[in-house]
C-alpha cells in the first residue's frame, strides 16, 4: 500500500472543563523529525506522546500542536497567606515604624508570596489526553491513505509510460544496426587497401558495443519491480527510491548508446516520467 508522508489530522474532547484540542500536520523528510509544542500542564508527558506519534507516524517532518481552553471559570492563583504573615512579621522587626500596608506591599513581592495552583493532572486525563492523540492520528492516518491513493495511480501511470515507450525501441532497433552496417559499408568501398578482415571485426566491436539488450531485460525488470513493491510492501518509499536510481541508470545507458534519433526522443521521454516518478516517490512513506 502506498501512504503519502504528507498529512493533516485534527481531534479534540473534553476533559473537566477543558477543550484539549490537538493538530498534527507532516511534510518530508527522510528521518522522523517532530517539533511539538505542549502546554506546561502536561509537560511531564512530553515523551509519552512522542514515542505515540514516533511509532505510528513512522516518517517525516512533523508538526504537533496542542491546547488546553478553560471551558470554566477556575482561579488557579494560590496566596500563600502563611508565609505572607511571616514576611511582614520580619519586615515588622527590621522597621518598627512603619505601617503594615506598607510590610505587605514589600511581602507579596517576596518569592513565593503568590503562586499558581500546582499544575498535577486529573486522575485519568493522561488517558483522556492519549486518546485525543490517538484520535488525531487516526484523522492523520486517513488524509495519508487518501493522497496515498492518488500518489498510487500518478506513480502508475508513469510507470506505464516508461514500459510503452520501452517497448517502442525495439522496431528501431534492428534499423539502427542496419544503418549503422549500410554506412560502414559505404565507408569502406573509398578506400583502397583495406583489410577487410579487421574492418569486419572492428564493425563487430562498435555494433556489440551499441547492443541494449542487457540494458532493455534490466529496465524491464526494475519496472516491473517497482509495481511489486508499490503492490506487495508497506512503508516502501525509500525502498522505491533506490529502484528508481536503478531505472535511472539502465534508461541514461540506453541513451548513451542509443545512435538513433527516434531512440533518443523515446528516451527523453521516458526522462521525463522519470523524474515525475523520483519526486512523487519522495513523498512516499
């Protein structure tokens, strides 16, 4: 199956009066690289939902936002009274003379004079927390499948065209040897004294060297691979990006050695979905 890198979900749910509200978007990459950012609430869990996204994302550059709105009005502003107390009672003995209003003006500066609630979480909502992420994932999962598809027939069809046009050598093939011995030939009657033997066996030399029938089996073969892979693997784009290297070399071979105009325009062409192959597989998963 072919999954795109590429993807987008989003899922959100409410816990105790919060909207907990989580995105995850990818583009790619040929690592897992995720950039999170997380409220300070559920910081200590920072690592429990990378190793989720890690093991289920599996490739590419990630992006995962997520965020809490207070659906209820809550006071999370703790005055610690005690030690206020305590403040000014030495301000007291330090300066006698003062007024207290003035002692609680210096102690409410004082570390710890006013602080946040503490920011533990609620019994069960790493649970709550975790399967919102799962959830976003699964959206993600669906974008990936749907644009997967599509990279699926595009791939197709530019493999198609290349096998086409592969097929379409073979006529001017054995036209490129005749021209090739026509014109030889005609080379050789200009001149006296030839040693025909050696000019027969130089001739023999350069054809064999213009020979792409191993070229034409090896092409075939990798094509036919691709689709194998495309059909059979998951998780295959690096693996298609190695097999496309590989049509790469036996199609510039091809080229190399083509010594025919209409060769040359079918290999130029097959170039061309090439290259289409090679960027569409990059977004391969």
């Amino acid at each position: 199956m072919i999954l795109s890198m590429t993807g987008f979900g989003r899922a959100e749910d409410v816990f105790e009066g919060k909207k907990i509200t989580i995105d995850i978007k990818s583009l790619n990459s040929k690592s897992f690289d995720l950039n999170i950012k997380i409220p300070l609430r559920y910081k200590e869990k920072e690592f429990e939902v990378r190793k989720i996204l890690n093991d289920r994302l599996i490739r590419g550059k990630v992006d995962c936002y997520i965020n809490i709105e207070n659906l209820e009005e809550t006071n999370d502003v703790k005055i610690n009274k005690g030690l206020i107390d305590s403040y000014i009672n030495q301000l007291r003995e330090i300066a006698s003379d003062g007024p207290d209003f003035e002692y609680l003006k210096m102690a409410v500066r004082l570390p710890d004079a006013i602080t946040s609630r503490p920011d533990e979480l609620a019994e069960g909502e790493w649970e709550a927390l975790a399967k919102i992420v799962n959830a976003a994932i699964d959206r993600f999962e669906e974008f990936r499948k749907a644009e997967g598809k599509i990279l699926y027939e595009e791939l197709e069809r530019n493999i198609q065209n290349i096998d086409k046009n592969l097929a379409e050598v073979i006529p001017f093939e054995e036209e490129r040897i005749s021209a090739v011995k026509e014109r030889y030939q005609k080379t050789l009657k200009e001149f006296e004294n030839v040693d025909e033997t050696r000019f027969y066996q130089e001739m023999a030399y350069f054809t064999e060297k213009l020979d792409i029938s191993e070229e034409k089996v090896r092409l075939a073969q990798h094509l036919k691979y691709y689709k194998e892979v495309m059909d059979n693997e998951d998780f295959n784009g690096k693996k298609l990006g190695f097999i496309s290297q590989e049509i790469g070399r036996e199609i510039n071979t091809l080229g190399s050695k083509a010594n025919h105009a209409q060769i040359q325009k079918l290999v130029v062409m097959m170039k061309d979905d090439l290259e289409k192959i090679k960027e569409q597989t990059l977004n391969v998963l």
